[in-house]
C-alpha cells in the first residue's frame, strides 16, 4: 500500500513515466525510486528507454529488448514520501478496519445479533444500533408497532441484510420477519436445531400473534410437545423475547383437511370441505360447533387470517347450526301460495 501511494506521488510531484517501482528498504525505511526502461540500441524516449553501454554498467549480462530498473529518487523525495505515506497508510488502515467489519458481520446475516440502541430518531422512527463496535439500523418498517425503543437498552434483532459500504458494513436488522421468530425457535427447542422437529411453515402479525407449524422427523417424537416444553416454558420464553405475542404451535399433516382443522387451534373443528376450483382458488369451508364459532374467528378474524396465511388456502369458517340450516333449505321445496 505504501508503494503504491509513492508511485502515485512521484508520478503527481515529479511527471509521469511509464513504469516506475518503489523499493522501501524494511530495516533502515530508505525509499528507492526507480524507472524500468528498455535497452535499446538508439533512445527516442529518455523516460522509457536507455542505451545498450549505459546498462551494461549497472548489469553487464543485458541484451537489447530487455528491462532495466534505474534509481531516479528526486533529491526531497524524503519529505515528499512520509507525507504520502503517512495519509495513505491512515487511509488504508480505515478500509482495512472496514473490511474487517464487513467480513465479520456478513457471516452473520439470517443469525440473531445482540445489541445496544445508540440513537432513536423521533421523525424517521429509525432505530440505530450498536452491534460490537459497528452500527447497524433497524428501520421503521422492520419495527414492532406495539414495541417502544430507548437509548442505552440491550436490543435483539434478526439480522435482515449486511452491504459493503464506503463508511463500513451497512447492516439492517428486524424485529418483524418470521424468520426471528424461526431462530428463537431454534435456540429454545434443541429438537428444532438437531432436526428431530421441523418447521414446516409460519404466520406472524408481530407483536401480536403467530402460528407455526412443526412436524417430527422422527418416530416416537412429539412436535408439539416438544417446542412447547414442560408447563409451556419453552414457548414461553420465546413469547417473553417478542414482547408477550401470542404463539399457537400448531402439527403439520400432509392431509389438507387436517392441517387446516389443526391450524385453526385452539378451536375445534367438527369437519372441514376442500375446493380447489382453478378459477376461484383453493378455499375451505370449516365446520365448528356453535360455542366455537367466535373462538375459531378469533378477535377481528385474527385466528382464521392466520390460519390462511399457514395452510395457504381461504379459510370459509361456518357453525353447525348456520350448515344444518343451509342443508335442510336445499331439501325444503319451496311453498306455492294458491292463486
């Protein structure tokens, strides 16, 4: 990097040449420019080339067509070259310890990362963050609405996407993707991270309620049981990480019918009707008893979008009542008033 810089130098103080190399000698720091010229047997440019006797007296061994190197070190070159090299080794340290950064936090993009909020900016509500010497953002968009963020708190966030940048690693973090619920999963059941239980799918409104569906790799291994962890404490410290959001963990079924009935817990389901019309799109008309009803729905139709956004077919949520009476009045032949 040094040489570099003292080539750039000499070439801006001293003109341009064609080929010019810096030899730093380590021991003593002495700095030695040379120019490379060919040897030629008639010179046209001085400052490419040099005649055959000439660099006969520095390497006796020389032909014609070959390259000589010939100190040409101005006489304040010295002044000259501790200033460049004193800017440019500054320089290159600062991209250095850049590129350090990056390398570091690249690996660690889709991992959870513990941090430190520095500053919460009131207008944009952008969050910056602290992350072992290297500031990363967490945006407003990637934000809980229910979570309030205060300077000097320890911060854990989903690190969404890591860029090079000309001031450092631009790193964005979040606190709303599924993917941090996923991880916290993972940390919490060792089942998850060995592979016993898999996570089939999930459905997250942050802050407020989310439903995952797990399955088991393994014979004789309960999903469920297992996430949820003895007197739910498990699950519960992955609830107490979000904030209190509500998590239903619900069991993957390769049979359509079932894993929709199983996704809309904890409410039961009496029946479940599957229609995948090509034009209209998959729905499913669910059948519940009538105390099931609101509690299949859930608050603002919570439950049964969640339910949706896991199984991904539309979700037509009816009681056994409101079915029995659409049944009966498809057998009931309409009455004709006498004329």
């Amino acid at each position: 990097a040094v040489e570099a810089a003292l080539i750039s130098a000499y070439k801006r103080n001293f003109g341009a040449a064609a080929n010019i190399e810096v030899q730093i000698e380590e021991s003593t720091g002495d700095v030695r420019v040379c120019a490379v010229k060919e040897v030629v047997e008639n010179v046209q440019d001085p400052k490419t080339q040099v005649l055959l006797e000439e660099a006969r007296q520095l390497e006796p061994e020389l032909q014609l067509g070959e390259t000589v190197l010939i100190e040409s070190t101005p006489r304040d070159f010295g002044r000259i070259a501790a200033q460049t090299a004193k800017q440019f080794i500054l320089q290159r340290v600062r991209e250095a310890e850049r590129d350090a950064l990056y390398s570091c936090f690249v690996d660690r993009a889709g991992e959870i990362a513990h941090g430190t909020i520095q500053t919460v900016d009131y207008h944009s509500r952008d969050v910056i963050v602290n992350l072992d010497g290297a500031e990363a953002i967490l945006p407003a968009r990637e934000q809980v609405p229910s979570e309030r963020y205060r300077r000097g708190t320890r911060l854990r966030a989903y690190v969404l996407e890591v860029r090079r940048g000309s001031r450092g690693p631009q790193i964005t973090l979040s606190r709303r993707t599924p993917a941090l619920l996923r991880r916290l999963m993972e940390l919490e059941v060792p089942e998850i991270f060995n592979g016993m239980v898999e996570i089939k799918n999930m459905a997250r409104e942050a802050g407020s309620r989310s439903k995952v569906a797990v399955h088991a790799t393994q014979e004789g291994v309960d999903p469920v049981g297992s996430c949820v962890g003895v007197r739910g404490g498990r699950i519960q410290n992955v609830v107490n990480e979000l904030g209190g959001e509500k998590i239903d963990v619900v069991q993957w079924h390769s049979e359509v019918g079932t894993f929709i009935a199983n996704s809309l817990s904890p409410a039961k389901v009496m029946n479940v009707l599957l229609d995948d019309d090509p034009d209209v799109g998959k729905t499913a008309t669910v059948i519940v008893p009538d105390r099931q009803l609101s509690l299949a729905i859930g608050k603002e139709g919570q439950n049964a979008r969640l339910a949706a956004k896991l199984t991904g077919w539309r979700i037509d949520i009816k009681s056994a009542t409101e079915t029995a009476e659409e049944t009966l009045g498809r057998f009931v032949e309409p009455t004709v008033a006498p004329e």
